[in-house]
C-alpha cells in the first residue's frame, strides 16, 4: 500500500511542546542499546552527557563558550531558512571571517591599540559577507543553487586557509607548523572570569538575538522576507522584492558567520589554524531546526547542544566512550527529533489521486 | 505533563546514583594516567606505540596504575576542553600525543603544578612540561643505506606528513645514509599536511612509483596505505615507529621502530618520587628508543655488515649522521668537514640535504 505525508490541520499543541523530550527520550533508549553492546555503564555516560556539564563553574564556562558561537549562527541562517534561503556554507563563511580577522594581528603583531580588537570585528564581518555575497549574487543574477554554491566556497575557503598557513602567515617561530604566531593579548577578548577560556564576544550573539527577535517578529521587514522566500511570484505582486530575501538572509548569516569565526581565533583558539570552526557551521543548522526556526526557540537549542556537546567530551574521559559513538548520540539526537517532529504535524494517509496540487505551506 | 515528571525522576535518580558511584571511584593511593591522542590506536602506528610504550609501567604497578585514553581527538579548541577534564577527574600524570596540543597543554601545565606532563614532539618547556622526540635520523639514516644497496632507479620516494624539523632532520638522514653508499641518489618528497590521510597517503605514493622511485619512505603516516601500496608496485618500504611488515610481507625494507617504554617508565617514576623536571627529552639510538630491526633479507650481507658497524659507532658516538661536510640543495656547504650540526640546529633544522630534489615548502 503506498502511503503519503498529509500534513495535519491541528497539530496538538501538548504533543508540539513535548517534541524534544519525547526526542531526548527516544536517543536515550537507543543509544542505551548501544552502550549495552559496547559494555560501557549507562548512568555513567548518561552522568556525563547530562550532569557534567554543569558541575563547575569551569564546566558552564565551557557551555557558554560553545553557545555563543552556535546561537550567533543558527539565528542567523533562521532568518535564510524561513525564507527559503538554504545556506549550508556559514563553516565558509566563518573561515573567512577568521583569516580576515587575523590579518590584523598577524600583520601588527607588536600593537597594542584598542582599536585592534574592533577592527578584528569588522573585518571578521566583512569576511563573511563577501563569502555569502557570491552565491547571493550568483543566485538572483543567474539563478544558480545556493546550497550547492555555499557549500562549494566552504572548500574553496578552507584550502585559502591551508595555503596562508602554509605560506605567507606561518608563525616564522613556528618550527614550519602549519599555524600563525600567538595573538597579542589586545587582539583577544578579554576572558569574562579569569583563568577561564569563556569571553565577552558571548555578548554579540545575546544582543543579535534581541534584534532578530524584534525583527522578524515585530517588525514588518521580516515578514517581507519570509514571503519573498516563500512566495517569490505573490511577494513580487505585493510590491516586495524577493532578490532583496536572497541578499538580506545571505549577508545577515555571512556577517554572523564571520563574526563567529572572528570570536574563535580572538578567543578560545588564540592564533589561526587549520581548525578554527569545531564545525560550528554544520551544528548551527541543527540548532536552528531544533529551535523550530524560532529566536527563542533557537536560545534553548543551542544551549541543548552545547551541553550534549560538552558532556559528549566529557564521556570520552569519564565514560571511556569512543568519539565516534559519542557521534551516534548526538546523530540520533536529530534524526528522533526530526522523525518526532514531523509526526507531529504531518501524518500518514494511503495515496489519493492527486485533484489539486497544493503549495506545501511553511512548516 | 506525564513524560515531564517522569524525566525529571530520571535525572535525580541518575545523579544520585552517579554521585554515589563516582567517589568511590579515585583513591589516593593509585596513579591516575591521562593520555590524549591524535589519532586511532588501532592495529599499528604512531597512537598504538605510545600506547604500547605504558605496557612496561602497567606491568609494575599493576592495578595501582590506571590508564585513561582518549584517542582520535583532532587538534583544536576541543582538544583543550578533554585534557582538562582529564585534569580535573584527577588524572596527575599526563601524555600528550601530538605537536597541536602544545600551547594548550602548556597553560594547562601552568595552572596544574602538581600534574607532571609529556609532550610528543613539541619544543616548548615548563617545570612540569617535558616534550619529547625520538632521534629518527640515526635510524633512517641506516635505512638509507639498506635502500642504496637495494635500488635500481637510483630514485628515492617520501611520503611525509609536515614539513617539520623532526620529519625534515629524519628525510635528510635518510638521504645522506643513501648518498654515503651512492652519491647518484636523489631523494623526492611529497608533503600531505596529515598525520592520516589513507587516500591521499596512497596516491602519493603511486605518484612516487609512476616518476622512478623504487624505494618508499612513509613518513609518519599512521596508516599502512603506503606500505601496501609498496608492496603491490613492487617497491621497497619502510616507516617510523612500529612494525607495519604484515602488509608488505615480501617488500618490507624494514622499521625505524620507537620503544617509548623505557623513557615513560623512567618519567612515570620520577613523576611518583616528585623528582619529575621538565626538559628537553631528544631520545636515540643510544637510548634504546630508536629500533632498527625486520631488515628484508635482500640486503645484501655485504650491506648488512656496513649498516651494523655504522649503527654501532652511532650508538657508541663514534659517528654522528649530521658530521660535515654537509651540503644543501643548492650545493653550499653548510657544515664543514671536521665540523658536526649541534642539537639546536637539527632540532630547528628548515633545509634539506643535497640530493632531495623537492624544495621545503616555505
């Protein structure tokens, strides 16, 4: 019998709230699987993933550094992904916001200034925005994919990357260690409590929120580009542009990437290496769809994350659990979310002949 | 509503039992051994030997010794987060398995006077922070002596993972054991930029073969990908740090094998009687880190008995492999004869040998 998705007209609102746990109970019943087969003990793991985390203020620390980062990003392409926009290529975005960034203090490695910092932010900002300007303008001149094209520039960026650490910016102290000299302690930002790696670029993001927040759900900005994504042909009726959708969502996720990665090496990393996004642009994704595309949504998510994150560290050491089942966890995390998702708001009907085609609205 | 209350019992419950079960599980008595890695231990390679060179120590203090290992940890912001929770579960002894650790592990060391620390392949040093190198060169230099007796091409090929004085030093051993037998030698080297790299290990060496090599040199590649590929072309080949002679059963030239055992033994020791100092560990021959051995049968025993009577004087200190003269690619005379390359310069060494023919990657 074949079966289709029919999507349904009240989804129950106790069931759309439970979502996530019903996800986080349905991972814990797998993965407890998993670790039966390996042999390892599940309170322990489970310890590890869920408690952990916040066992000392070093620990917390650690959360927040990795929820900066995550919430910048998945705030930012949410603002794409309602309007259809799928960038796929903020790890890019991110890298060249991060080698922008450090032009500056690889080329003053002696100044001390103020202004070295905030040059570092823009110039982080800037990165990324001329990475997610050129599918943007490939997309609305010539109407090429922009997820096809975003994710191509995350290699074309990355071998930039090699080649500066490679060459003209390796550390000459380096012992030919494909990395930069260390940054000035005036191109970093200042740790939030000392000792710890967390830092004050946490603010950026918190303050982008507000402003996504108020956008796109007070203002009448964002409801023009949610339609101009959704409804290319009804937008452009209405007298709103929907290439103005594709530049916004894209420069909007570019600048944030850029920032982001300019937060890692200024902060966390201390120079630039051949790692500075700990896949930070992938996860975001999974953290804007967890947050159901929502600014509030997404706080919770990436919090989500961050702590499944670090205790996912954490296990490696507590629980002796290997790094690739570490990976299992935090995959089937998303996949029993997504399929519990969908089942709440979409059901299964045995196939009808198709009378009228109608436009699937936004999820 | 249902689910709630019923995830909410499960944290408690779960934390009370973790508590519970988890000051149990540190006592004072026992030693706690942090080791962090780069890459999988799996069956051979750079992880697997460092591993292996605990064996000596777990079999002396048995179970008064743990060992924590966290393998195939990429270098980078995470890598951080993993040892200091290795130092916060209270392991006091920690092994940390590659060069990108360093300035974090350095800091760590800073906070963590009590926390004794070594360290693969760096070079900077604190009071509790020790890097350690083996002195790959005196060995490679006698396999370029087994690869002088055995090649027809007169074509030497390197796969090499970073163009860091350690893998420099030990290429250009290599070069010079080759051209002390046959000056006609030329080396060529391909750089991955990857400590694991199975695909592009094995293309590369591919690549070697197709442009006359008939010798391989897999240079801290922690896959057997050009060992194999080695014996399938019928080429020789040998590697660095542990035996990967299953896999070229007719082809194997032999190992440049690294015995860690003694030097963790002695710093795990010294670490217990509170005598750890941390310092500059550059281990050789002479050591007993660096292992010659599985020399293919093909060499001849003319050959065979030169490479013994050379890898005696080295141990013996008779002989250096960088005494002078010693030339470099563009034929100037950087040591002169009667004259030896002091420590500093071998450690920080940034030019190749005559007779490489690849420039450094600068």
């Amino acid at each position: 019998m074949l079966l289709q998705f029919e999507r349904r007209d009240t989804p129950s609102k106790t069931l759309v709230f439970a979502t996530p746990f019903i996800a986080i109970a349905i991972t814990i019943i797998l993965s407890s699987i998993m670790l039966l087969i390996q042999g390892k003990s599940l309170l322990t793991t489970f310890f590890s993933f869920f408690i952990e985390p916040f066992e000392s203020t070093y620990a917390i620390s650690e959360v927040f550094l990795k929820f900066g980062p995550l919430l910048f990003i998945a705030q930012a392409l949410a603002i794409g992904f309602r309007a259809k926009v799928w960038n796929i290529g903020a790890e890019g975005q991110m890298i060249m916001g991060a080698i922008l960034a450090s032009s500056v203090p690889v080329y003053f490695t002696d100044s001390d200034s103020v202004f070295l910092l905030p040059a570092m932010i823009l110039l982080g900002a800037f990165g990324g925005l001329v990475w997610a300007a050129i599918p943007a303008f490939l997309r609305t001149r010539y109407n090429a994919n922009e997820i096809l094209v975003t994710l191509m520039l995350t290699s074309v960026a990355l071998q930039i990357l090699y080649y500066l650490l490679l060459g003209p910016w390796k550390d000459p102290m380096g012992f030919n260690f494909p990395q930069t000299v260390m940054f000035q302690d005036a191109a970093l930002f200042p740790p939030i409590i000392f000792g710890f790696r967390l830092n004050y670029s946490l603010i950026i993001p918190i303050i982008f929120t507000i402003f996504v927040w108020i956008y796109m759900e007070k203002h009448f900005g964002g409801f023009k580009l949610t339609v101009g994504g959704l409804a290319p042909h009804a937008a452009t009726y209405a007298g709103y542009s929907s290439n103005g959708a594709v530049w916004k969502s894209l420069l909007i996720a570019g600048m944030a990437a850029g920032i982001a990665g300019m937060s890692e090496v200024a902060g966390p990393i201390g120079q630039l290496q051949r790692s500075v996004t700990s896949g930070y642009g992938y996860s975001a994704i999974i953290v804007a769809y967890l947050g159901a595309l929502h600014p509030i949504g997404i706080v919770f998510a990436a919090f989500f994350l961050s702590v499944i994150h670090i205790g996912g560290d954490y296990a490696l050491v507590t629980a002796d659990l290997p790094i690739s089942s570490v990976h299992i966890f935090q995959g089937l995390l998303l996949v029993s979310y997504l399929a519990s998702f969908t089942l709440v708001n979409y059901q299964f009907k045995p196939r009808k002949a198709r009378i009228v085609e109608i436009e699937s609205s936004l999820t | 509503m249902q689910s709630y209350l019923k995830r909410f019992k499960k944290i408690v419950f779960t934390t009370l039992f973790a508590i519970g079960a988890f000051n149990t599980s540190v006592s004072a008595d026992t030693l706690s051994i942090g080791v962090l890695l780069p890459s999988p231990i799996a069956d051979v390679g750079w992880s697997n030997e460092l591993v292996k060179g605990f064996n000596g120590i777990k079999e002396k203090y048995g179970d008064d010794v743990t060992l924590n290992i966290v393998e195939n940890i990429q270098e980078g912001p995470d890598a951080d987060r993993i040892m200091n929770k290795m130092v916060g579960d209270g392991n006091k002894f920690i092994l940390l398995g590659s060069f990108g650790y360093m300035n974090s592990g350095l800091k760590l060391a800073q906070r963590n006077p009590d926390v004794s620390f070594i360290h693969a392949s760096g070079y900077k040093v604190a009071d509790n922070f020790s890097p350690f190198t083996a002195k790959y060169y005196e060995g490679s230099f006698l396999m370029g002596m087994a690869a002088a007796d055995l090649t027809k091409t007169k074509k030497l090929g390197v796969v090499g993972a970073y163009a860091i004085p350690e893998l420099i030093s030990t290429i250009n051993g290599f070069a010079l054991g080759a051209r002390s037998v046959d000056p006609e030698i030329t080396v060529d080297i391909i750089w991955l930029n990857s400590w694991f790299d199975p695909a592009k290990a094995q293309a590369s060496a591919k690549a070697l073969i197709a442009n006359g090599a008939d010798i391989l040199f897999s240079n801290s590649q922690d896959t057997p990908s050009v060992v194999t590929v080695g014996e399938e072309a019928g080429a020789y080949v040998f590697n660095l740090n542990g035996s990967m002679g299953e896999y070229a059963p007719t082809k194997y030239l032999g190992v440049v094998k690294t015995d860690w055992g003694p030097f963790f033994s002695a710093s795990v020791d010294a670490h217990l009687n509170g005598s750890f100092v941390g310092r500059n560990e550059w281990l050789g021959v002479d050591a007993d880190v660096v292992v010659t051995e599985e020399w293919n049968p093909d060499i001849s025993a003319e050959m065979m008995a030169k490479i013994k009577a050379v890898e005696a004087d080295i141990t013996s200190g008779a002989r250096h492999v960088y005494d002078g003269p010693l030339f470099n690619q563009d034929g100037e005379q950087v040591v002169a004869a009667g004259e030896r390359l002091d420590d500093g310069g071998i450690l920080g060494i940034d030019w190749h040998v005559q007779g490489i023919n690849t420039p450094l990657p600068k």
